[in-house]
C-alpha cells in the first residue's frame, strides 16, 4: 500500500462532551490514528471544539457575573483555551498509544493555531452559529445590553448567543506546522477550526467567531499537500434521501456529482453539507487528492477502499 500524508478532522464524538468523557474518548481516537501510523501513513489531526469551546464561554462568563472586577473573555481566548486542552489529552492519548505499539521514534505536538479570516466576510452580518447555554428572554436581554452579544431564540429551548462563522482564509502558523510535519511528527492543529484572527496591520486580532473545522482542515490539508482529506462524523457512509424510503448509502463519487447532490439540497446545512463541502473543495484542489467521509473506527478500512465515502475528481 502506498504511504499517504492524511490529515483526520475529529469530530465531537471523538472527543465526547465532559471532561471524563473526553478523557476516555481519546483513547478510542488514539487507537484508530495510531492504526493509520501504523500502516506507515504521516497523520496531521485537527479537530472540532463545539461542546468544550460551550463550556469554557459558560465557566467564563460565570466568572464575571461573580466578579465584577473580571472582564468577559473574548470568544477567541475560549477557542484557545480549547485548543491547548484538547491537544493535551490528545496528544497524551496519541504517545501512550504510540508506546504501547512500541513505537518510539514518532514525537506528538500541538500548535495552537490561529486562523486568518476576512473582517469584511458577509458572515459577520449573519451571525448563525449558536454557542453557550440556553437563557431566559430576561437573561438574553441583560447579556446583550452588558456586552454586545447578538442573542436569539434557538430551537425552542431559550436564548443563546449567535456569533459569526467566516470562511478560513489563511493558517497564520503554517509554516510551523509544516516544518514540524516534514521532521516526523505526529501534529494537532487547527482545533476547534482555529482562533479566529483578523489582520490590522501586522496585528492579529481576535474576532467573536467560530471557523468551520471541516473548511479549516481542508485549507489544512492543501496547504500541507496532503493525499487525504479524512472527515470523521457518526455515518459510516454519506447518504442521499436520508432517512427517507428511498435512502441510499455512496460509496464512491466524483466531484461533479457530488456537487449536484449538494445543489438539491441533498445534505443538512450544519450537519453533512460542510463536511461535504469540505470534501469537493479538497478533492477538486489538484489531481490524487482525495476525501473521505466516515467513522472513526472505519477510517483505516477507508483508505484500503473497503467503506466511507469517498470523493475524488
């Protein structure tokens, strides 16, 4: 088999939603990475933050309703808190993983990650992304007067906070990243899709965002010459009708049809469409690339060709 450079994107269910709950999840994750290792592939992870990025902004902001004296943390402060303590279970998971293979000479590392967007990106006249805990109207209403925060009503359940999700425009650490990558390294980059920066001069300044962790490890992928794209979420497979009669589960396709798939509004926004958005950017980049969409424990079947999805010109 020939040796690939892959970069995985974990999703939340690789990473669980508590504290305990991360801590045992990484080692699942660990196994079926260092199972890719293994077969003699050079694996760069980046990874999803929703439920830990959630829960930081909530210590955060109980934080300053209990002590005056401390100001709000900037949403991209909470995405580097997130970073750094993702990537240490990680990449602890990782190197015991490692050793317990007998493999010695791979060293694990994670660079907290920023990413540049545009200041002028339409999304930031649309915030769609909710983040933090549900709120009552009245509550809402006081966090919105106090700092700024665009509030709404989400699915029901109360009001939580909407921010921005701006396209990654460019990976300020790359070249890090890549020296690190080209030495032999196994690294943990772009969590939680990067912290959200815009340039003003040569200063990078935090924005109220969160970047698409699927787009941002495309822009990863590419950026480091990778053969795969992998995008882990809970299908084995991408589905077209799904969870209708006519439901049916893709093995294989190309560019242009999954393209046309998209354009029929075939895949949930939020859920399956960026993942295969991601997917078609990557996949369409140059020649021999390719992405796969699918479980994390089916991610080694997946490069043999034996499950996934997988999309290539």
């Amino acid at each position: 088999m020939n040796k690939k450079r892959i970069v995985i994107a974990l999703g939340g269910n690789a990473l669980g939603n508590t504290l305990p709950e991360q801590m045992a999840a990484v080692k699942i994750t660990a196994k079926a990475i260092v199972d890719l290792i293994e077969e003699g592939h050079q694996v760069i992870v980046a990874h999803g933050n929703g439920p830990q990025v959630g829960m930081i902004n909530n210590a955060m902001a109980a934080l300053s309703r209990e002590d005056p004296a401390q100001p709000n943390t900037p949403l991209s402060v909470c995405v580097a808190m997130s970073q750094a303590y993702i990537g240490y279970d990680l990449q602890n998971a990782l190197r015991e993983e490692l050793l317990n293979r007998s493999i010695k000479d791979i060293p694990v590392s994670t660079m907290v990650t920023q990413v540049r967007v545009d200041a002028e990106d339409p999304a930031f006249l649309n915030p769609s992304k909710p983040i933090g805990k549900f709120l009552t109207k009245e509550e809402a209403d006081t966090v919105a007067s106090k700092y700024g925060h665009i509030m709404r009503e989400d699915a029901g359940r109360g009001y939580r906070r909407f921010v921005a999700s701006p396209k990654p425009k460019e990976i300020v650490e790359i070249k890090a990243i890549r020296s690190l990558v080209e030495s032999g390294e196994v690294v943990i980059a772009c969590g939680g899709g990067g912290i959200p920066v815009t340039l003003q001069g040569n200063h990078l300044k935090g924005a109220s965002a969160v970047i698409d962790k699927d787009f941002a490890s495309c822009l990863l992928a590419k950026e480091l010459d990778a053969d795969y794209l992998i995008i882990l979420t809970a299908v084995e497979k991408v589905a077209i009708n799904f969870g209708k009669e006519n439901q049916e589960w893709l093995s294989d396709l190309k560019v242009e049809q999954a393209l046309q798939y998209a354009e029929e509004g075939q895949f949930a926004p939020g859920s399956m469409l960026p993942k295969v958005q991601a997917a078609i950017d990557f996949a369409s980049s140059k020649e021999g690339r390719t992405a796969l969409i699918t479980l994390l424990e089916k991610a080694k079947d997946g490069i043999a060709g034996e499950t996934g999805t997988l999309i290539h010109k």
